[in-house]
C-alpha cells in the first residue's frame, strides 16, 4: 500500500511508568549496565518523592496526540504521527519501522527538545537513520519558535505575578547539563540556549540573562557549570533573594523539573530563605503545539521546494 500521507516521527526521551520499571530503564540508558545498587535506590527515592511514577509517559502521548489533532485541523490529510521514544516502548526503530510498513517514506523526524546537539538531538537523529525505505526530514532545532518563545514569555509573567515587587525578582533560565567536551567539537547547544534566553529576555525587558545548568549526570566526564544550586547560593550571597526559574531547555513535566527544580531546588531556596517559583511546563499546551505543527509544516515545505527547485 502506498499513500501520499507525510510522516511525523515525534521523538522524546521516555521514562519508566512504574517504580517496577526504574531498573530496567536506567539499565536500558546504561548500555545495558545495571546501576550499581546504591545509585537505584537513590533514583527509587526521587521517583517516590514525586509521586511514585513520573507523568513524562502521560503528557508525552497527550503531545503526539494533540500534535496530530492540530495538524489535522491546519493541514488536514497532509500528515500522521508516530511517537517513538529513545529508552522506553514504543522505541524510535519500532516506530519509525512500522512507519514505513505503513507505506509511508517521507518523514518529519522532530525531537521534544528545543536546541541541538550532537549528544542529544542527533542520537535521536541517528536511530531513525538506521530505518531505510523512509526519506528523513529531519528538524534539527526550534529554539526560536514564536509560539515556543511566547507560551514561555507568558508562563514567566504569570509567574512573576507571585511577587508583590515583580521588578526586583531575578529570571533564572536553565537547561540540561551536557559534558564539557561539546565545547571542542563546534556543537550548537550553548549557542542556541543564549539565543533563546536573550529572545526572552528581550521580550521581557529584562536587565540581563541569568542561567544555570541542571540535572549534570553522574559520570567521570567534567559537565557543564554552573550547577543551579551553586548558583543560588551565589544569588543568595548577592542578597537576590526572590527567584523565578524558567527550564527553557525543557518542555514536560518530568524527574529533572519535579525532583530537581521542585525538591532539590525548591529545598535549597527554602533553608536560605529565599523565595522561588518555577513557571509551569509546556506539556500539551495548545499554543504550543502549534507551534510543533508549523516547524513540522516548514520543514516539509523546505523539502517540497527543494524537489521543485530540482
């Protein structure tokens, strides 16, 4: 069966939908090699704190429908959308592989995560490419989306809304902890997190930027700096003491936002004395995913004019 139907691989990172599952999907990030015993109960620990499952799972098949809805009400029989995820079912092989069983060959590959690099998008990237018989499409960053930079813009004001003096509140942005080795191989990901928070910033009409990195894994590798709770503490040294956090490299809800923002964060923030208030998640926000519907629609009109062009 062959169809005229456009592909959308909608790619994200997974997560384990129960405490029975925490070891299998670390296991799974690992290689295949089991975390060492009192590293699993450390992640059992932050999986009980926050509720006992992460709702990653939830808002990520809520994202792919929602995504096809309003490609459907702006493009109607244009496109179909898969989700495949890197470490847990369905995977992005099986995904894109029944794809193509589908009889569809020509695919928008768009990863749940704004800013590129080779670490994180181009893995994502790359496990689609091992799927022949598909013409891959791939988005490599969305980082300055309207509709992505103003459902944050309006999340930060209605945070900001909190403070009885919202002009003396600093903005903090974060993103996800890389290893500093990306600096060596010309990767894009730090490029595009200042874009993206100096955008803001300008919408905002904010004095200066101030980010942080969060979430830095546990590997002998040096990781990217500084670490958020070091830079509250600077903060906090600095009489700034009314914080708002806005994770831009983030676009669910998830452990790194609700144990380590939430908790870790919120917890530190607490015993110094300080006021701090995160902006929600993006999730399945409509605006949102209108936003993922056009970057899907662009990149697919690139192509098209490209085989014109031809």
């Amino acid at each position: 069966m062959t169809t005229a139907l456009t592909g959308v691989l909608l790619m994200a990172y997974g997560t384990p939908r129960s405490l029975d599952e925490v070891g299998e999907f670390y296991t799974h990030i690992r290689h295949g090699h089991s975390p060492d015993p009192q590293l699993l109960e450390q992640l059992m620990h932050r999986y009980q704190t926050i509720g006992g499952v992460s709702p990653l799972h939830r808002i990520t098949q809520a994202q792919a429908k929602g995504l096809q809805t309003t490609l459907d009400t702006l493009y109607p029989g244009t496109y179909r959308v898969y989700l495949g995820l890197k470490h847990a079912e369905p995977f992005i092989v099986e995904s894109a592989s029944r794809m193509v069983q589908d009889g569809i060959h020509r695919a928008v590959s768009l990863v749940l995560a704004p800013h590129y690099s080779a670490m994180s998008v181009g893995d994502y990237q790359r496990a689609a490419n091992t799927i022949k018989g598909c013409e891959w499409l791939h988005v490599n960053n969305w980082h300055l989306q309207p509709q992505y930079l103003h459902a944050l813009e309006q999340r930060i004001q209605q945070t900001l809304k909190k403070f009885i003096h919202p002009q003396s509140v600093t903005v903090l942005f974060t993103a996800h902890s890389l290893p500093k080795k990306i600096r060596f191989t010309g990767d894009p990901y730090e490029q595009q997190l200042q874009e993206t928070n100096a955008a803001l910033a300008s919408r905002l009409h904010l004095e200066g930027v101030h980010f942080a990195w969060q979430s830095a894994g546990r590997t002998q590798d040096e990781w990217l700096g500084p670490d958020i709770l070091s830079f509250l503490r600077e903060l906090h040294q600095k009489k700034k003491d009314q914080v708002v956090i806005c994770p831009v490299g983030f676009v669910s809800d998830h452990l790194e936002i609700l144990y380590d923002l939430d908790v870790e964060a919120q917890n530190l923030a607490d015993s110094l004395g300080m006021t701090l208030h995160r902006t929600p998640s993006l999730n399945d926000d409509p605006e949102f995913l209108l936003g993922l519907a056009r970057v899907v629609e662009q990149r697919s009109q690139m192509s098209r004019e490209k085989l014109v062009r031809e």
